[in-house]
C-alpha cells in the first residue's frame, strides 16, 4: 500500500516537469518590434515562444498573464509594462489569426 502511495505521489509530482516547455525548444519567433527583445528575454527563461504566439489574449488577460509570470520570477519592469502589453495585445490579441483565443479560453473555464 505505501508502495503504491509513493508511486502515485512521484507521478502526480513529475506532470508539471513533463509539461512544461523548454526553454531550449525551438518555437516560433516572435513578431519584429520595439519590444521584441525584452519580451523575449523575460519570456523565455522558462518556456519557449510558441507558448507566447499560439494564445491570443485581451490586454487584461495579457496583464493577467505577466502577474501570474512575475509571481514565478520573471522580471519585467514596471517602466515596460505598458510597452509589453501594448506589443502582446497587439501580435496576439484575440483577433491576430488562429491558436487558443479569448473566447475559447473563456468558454473552457465554464
């Protein structure tokens, strides 16, 4: 019986290793701009681009996004924030082509 315990919390523990993209992974490249490098940079510490360019957010729930990013350590500054939003919003707001969209995401929640 603990046997089975300590299996079934290794593999419970080991999904979000498995998950996660690497950040050496080639994905697709960000859209030129201003801001491209420093989203690069922040960005993908941890994940590569593709994460960034198949979502397709609102300015909030791109403001949202960079919260939930700070609070597991990736550093933008305050003084860009407005300049990251604006860059994300526009590449990838909810009507910038196909991938995961605003309304899926919402729809998927419910």
């Amino acid at each position: 019986m603990l046997q089975r315990f300590v299996v079934s919390v290794f593999l419970f523990a080991s999904v979000p290793l498995v998950s996660a993209q690497a950040p050496s992974a080639p994905g697709k490249p960000l859209p030129p701009g201003p801001m491209q490098a420093k989203v690069k940079a922040a960005c993908t510490q941890c994940h590569n681009a593709t994460r960034i360019t198949e979502q397709h957010l609102t300015r909030k729930q791109w403001s949202d996004q960079l919260d939930k990013m700070e609070g597991l350590g990736a550093v933008v500054p305050e003084s860009d924030r407005n300049e990251f939003l604006a860059y994300l919003t526009k590449n990838f707001g909810p009507g910038k082509g196909g991938g995961k969209t605003a309304v899926k995401k919402a729809s998927a929640a419910n």
